[in-house]
C-alpha cells in the first residue's frame, strides 16, 4: 500500500506541469502529493512492509515532485542574485554529498535527519505563502536550515553515523 501511494505522487505530480500556478487545482494537487510524501513512510512501518524498494522508491518520487515544483515555482520568484547563489551553492553541497556517498557505499542513500526534515517542510510551506509573504526572507531562512542540513549530513557521513 506505500509504495503504490508513493508511485501515486509521482503520478500526481505530472499535472502539476499544466495547471496554472495559484489556482485552487494546482494547491489541491501539491498539498495532496505532500501529504502522501508524510503517510507513505508511516504505513510503511505500521504495515511492517518497510523495503529498500519503497525507500529507493520514496526518494525517486520526491525528487520528481520537487524537479516539478522547482520548474513551475522558481521562475515566478524574484530573488536577488546573491540568494539564488545560496541556493546553487546547497544545492551543489548536497549534490556533492549524494555521489560521495554512492560512490563510498556502492547505493543512494537519502539522509533525514531532523535539519533535512525541517528544510523540507519549510521548503513544502513556500509555495503556500507565495501570494502573502515576501519571499526573500523566508528563502534566506530555509537556506540557513539546508546549509546546515548539508553540514549535518557531511559530518555524520564522515563519522559513519547516516541517519536514514
């Protein structure tokens, strides 16, 4: 059952594409693949049917949401250069960290730690505070979460202690 909900988000997603941006369809859709990325790890382990399939599977799936939101959502947002080299630079780290880590273990692994968890869900609220909130701030502010996130994730890879 998790793993079809997960498989459903990245089916989900697709739309995402094709609806316009601030209507009630696009935010009914994002909210309802968000919360599938929360309940799918949770049945998982109520259900007992935890696997590296549904992990590897989770990690596929979010990076489409996320792929698909970033080409909708970004170009809408008007950030000065310096914010959108913060947001390279992480994303760079954590792309570094990601083919450290598959080339040192031989597999893709996804780091949750608590910081990630946070820059995931204050990365999940933006798009909702798009219309309301000026965005320069709270992007400033997620990218000091995600840079310590990255951090978090290098220093427990380096003491062999991944969070997963």
């Amino acid at each position: 059952m998790a793993n079809v909900i997960t498989a459903g988000r990245i089916i989900l997603s697709l739309p995402l594409l094709c609806i316009p941006l601030s209507s009630v369809w696009f935010y009914v859709l994002y909210l309802f693949c968000g919360l599938t990325d929360m309940v799918d790890g949770a049945i998982a382990r109520k259900t007992g049917t935890v696997s590296q399939f549904g992990a590897r599977l989770d990690t596929v799936s979010d990076f489409v949401f996320m792929l698909i939101c970033c080409v909708r959502i970004l170009p809408r947002m008007h950030l000065p250069v310096w914010l959108w080299a913060w947001i390279i630079m992480v994303a760079l780290m954590k792309a570094a960290h990601i083919v450290f880590v598959l080339i040192r273990k031989k597999k893709l692994l996804s780091n949750h730690n608590v910081l990630n968890k946070i820059t995931g869900f204050a990365l999940f609220l933006l798009p909702l505070t798009l219309d309301f909130v000026e965005t320069s701030g709270g992007v400033a502010a997620i990218c000091v979460v995600a840079t310590l996130a990255v951090m978090q994730e290098m220093y427990d890879t380096a003491k062999g202690k991944e969070v997963l």
